[in-house]
C-alpha cells in the first residue's frame, strides 16, 4: 500500500520542491535515530504527505539540520524534523510491520518474515504509545483477510477497509476539531491506494488466481474496464481534494495540492502508459506474427505450386515412362507370345520329331526284331530246306538229269522237224 501517494516534480515550484525533499530527509534522519539503520530501509513518500499536512494544518515549528547523505555526498543535504516527523515514522513501522506480516501469511516469504522479527520489539514499542492506531491497523487486516476469504464482490465494502484504517492514521490528535476532517481524507485517500493497488495487481491477481475485487468486477469490453476504474479512482480523490479544501492550510498548501491534483496520479499514468506499451507490444508481436504466418503461408503456398508442378511434371513423365513401359511391354508381349508360338511350334515339331524318332527307333527296335527273329527262322528253314535239298538233290538229281536229257532230245526233235517243215514250205515258195 506504499508508492501512491507521490509528489509531481515537474509542476512543482523549485522552492515547493525543495521543501518537500527537506521534509522527507527528516523522515530518514528520525527513522534512523528512533530505529536505527534498519529504520530508513522504510523510507517511503506516501507518509511524507502525511507530515506536510500535519505540519500545514497545525504549523508546526520546524527543527532544521545539515547532514551528508550516504547516498548523495556531494554536498550536504537539509532536513526539517517536528512532532509530525516522529508520528508518521512511528506509522511508516506500525504499517510495514504488518505488511511484512500479511506477505509471510501470504506468500511466505522468508525475506518479509525476518523484516518482521527485526522490527518485533519497535512494533510492540509504537503499539503502546499509540494504541488506537494500532488496533486500527490489526482490525483493518482481520477483516480484510475475511473478506479475501469470503470473496466479496463488493468494491466500496472492501476498498472502505482501508479507508477506515487510513482514516485512523490521519486523524493524529483523537479529540482534535480537525479529526473528523483529517479522517475523512485519510478515508477517501485509504479506499484510492486500495484500488489502485488491486488496479496494478490485477493481471497478476488474475495469473496467480489471488483474490481481486476489480477482477469479480462484470465488464463488457477492456475499454468499459478502464472507464469505470479510472470514473472510481477520479470519485475517491475527488472526495480527498474536497476534505482537503475544508481545512484551514495554508502552509504547504501548494505542495499538498500537487499531490492530491497531479501527484497520486503519477502512479495511475504510468501503469497506464505501461500496459498501453505492453498492449502496442502485443499488437506488433500479434502483427508480426500475424505477418510471419502470412509469410508462411505464401511461402507454403509456393512451394505447394512448386510441389504440385513438380509432381505433375513427375506425374507426366512418369505417365511417360508408363506408356514407353507399357508399350514396351506390349512388344515384349508380343514377342513373348511370338516367341512363344514359334516355341511351341519348335516344341511340337520337335515333340513330333521326337515322337517320330521314338517311333522309328521303336520300329527299327522291332524291325531289328523282326529282322532277328525272321532271319533265325528262315536260318532254320534255310537249314530245313538245305538239309531237305540235299537229300532230294541227291535223289532228283538223277532223274532230273534224265528228265532234261528226254526233253532235251524231244526238244531237239520238235526243233528239227519244226525247221524241216519250215525248209520244205520255204523251198515250195521258191519254186512256185
């Protein structure tokens, strides 16, 4: 809850602004004569306003001293320390304190929780010394703690909490006329840090699933969103500016109206500018990848032409090369079949060949058979027929013999009487 409450230096007069940097000098210097070293570590801007509103409501005399500053020594620096000075360094312990406490609750971080043991005894010191803002504080962070809890969706409900607590703080003197006054600006300017602090944590909140009443808030459209916070933030410091108004300040009133009109929103504008830079980042990195994918896509779109040429072009050529294939199978085919019949053919005529050879050696088998066989019989007759031959040669011979000698005279006979007979008819002619 510390860092909103801030001064703008730009459109602060160089006399204002050199005031306020004495102002909060001071701070440092009580925080480390009260608390020591470990005291300045709080140092925070928010409860300098605190002491210049004390200090112009109540003009308070200033204690002024020189010092050198560890952290700019160049030269020395002033500081104006008063009764404000030591009350609002004892509230910059009661609050850190207890923010340590709620971050160790939270988030247990081991860091906040040795904060918290470090400043233990100075906590307990203050909560003597000033107990209603104490019990303020501790109240303000049980109920706030419930209403986490419970998840109240009620902005004003939640963000009045803090009000209440912060109200408490700036009514320094309880039975003072200013107090109802003082606490009414310490309640409208409590229910602003609130909301602005859930404004800059809500992506968090929301990433980190963490309870935000802005985030259970029902908005339309981010632009609706920033409307309304920007319409409720306006509202609260509207309602401080107002209380401020009513008081009786003089001195240091310019410095207070800085940060009440322009400083607190310092903050505000810088978280603006910030997710507005985030928001132009996501823009280009979305119109860049948006880009890169246009670029992918025409790329792929390219090559799939390229792609699809080239299969086409492969598609004909292997078209191509199926037709040649195809054609040369044909001929092949055809020379198969070809081939084939001529085979057959040969294969027939030599089969026939085959055949026949068989059959003519198969015959020439049985002629040789035959043959064989004819020739061991006609040996047999030849040998029958010579034996049977002889036998009757011997006995017809003689006979033979004598039957050719009785033709043969017979014949010679014939023969002489047939020439007889023709000499005598061929000498009758010649005489006739």
């Amino acid at each position: 809850m510390f860092g909103y409450i801030n001064v703008n230096r730009e459109k602060l007069k160089p006399e204002d602004a050199g005031m306020y940097q004495s102002y909060y000098c001071g701070l440092c210097q009580v925080l480390k004569d009260e608390f020591g070293r470990k005291g300045q570590i709080l140092l925070n801007y928010d409860m300098t306003f605190l002491i210049v509103l004390l200090t112009g409501l109540y003009e308070l005399e200033d204690k002024e001293t020189e010092f050198i500053c560890p952290l700019h020594p160049a030269r020395k620096r002033l500081a104006r320390c008063n009764e404000a000075t030591s009350y609002a360094a004892a509230m910059n312990v009661l609050l850190s304190a207890k923010n340590f406490e709620d971050d160790w609750k939270d988030n247990h971080s081991v860091a906040k929780k040795a904060l918290l043991q470090i400043f233990k005894k100075d906590y307990e010191r203050i909560s003597i010394k000033y107990p209603r803002q104490a019990l303020a504080i501790e109240g303000y962070l049980r109920r706030l703690a419930q209403a986490e809890k419970m998840n109240e969706p009620n902005v004003d409900a939640v963000a009045g909490l803090t009000g209440e607590m912060l109200g408490e703080i700036f009514a320094w003197k309880k039975e003072d006329i200013w107090a109802e006054e003082l606490r009414c600006l310490g309640f409208y300017m409590g229910k602003f840090i609130y909301l602005m602090d859930a404004y800059e944590d809500i992506e968090k909140d929301r990433k980190n699933k963490c309870y935000n009443v802005l985030k259970l808030m029902q908005k339309e459209t981010e632009q609706d969103f920033e409307t309304f916070s920007s319409l409720m933030l306006t509202s609260m410091i509207s309602e401080c500016a107002k209380s401020f108004e009513r008081l009786p300040i003089l001195l240091h009133a310019e410095i207070c109206r800085n940060i009440l009109y322009s400083g607190v929103w310092t903050r505000y504008e810088y978280l603006r500018m910030k997710k507005k830079a985030k928001e132009e980042k996501k823009s280009r990195s979305i119109a860049k990848m948006d880009a890169e994918k246009a670029e992918k896509a025409e790329k792929a779109a390219r090559a799939k032409n390229e792609k699809d040429k080239k299969k086409e072009k492969i598609q004909k050529s292997s078209k191509v090369k199926k037709n040649q294939k195809e054609k040369k199978n044909e001929t092949v085919n055809n020379e198969a079949v070809d081939h084939k019949l001529v085979n057959n053919e040969t294969a027939e005529t030599e089969t026939a060949e085959y055949e026949a050879a068989d059959n003519q050696a198969v015959n020439m088998e049985a002629a040789r058979t035959e043959a064989a066989e004819y020739e061991a019989v006609n040996n047999e007759a030849v040998i029958t027929v010579e034996t049977a031959g002889h036998e009757a040669a011997k006995t017809g011979t003689a006979g033979h013999e004598l039957v050719n000698n009785d033709a043969a005279k017979t014949e010679t006979a014939e023969y002489e009487a047939a020439d007889n007979s023709a000499a005598k008819t061929k000498t009758a002619g010649h005489k006739e």
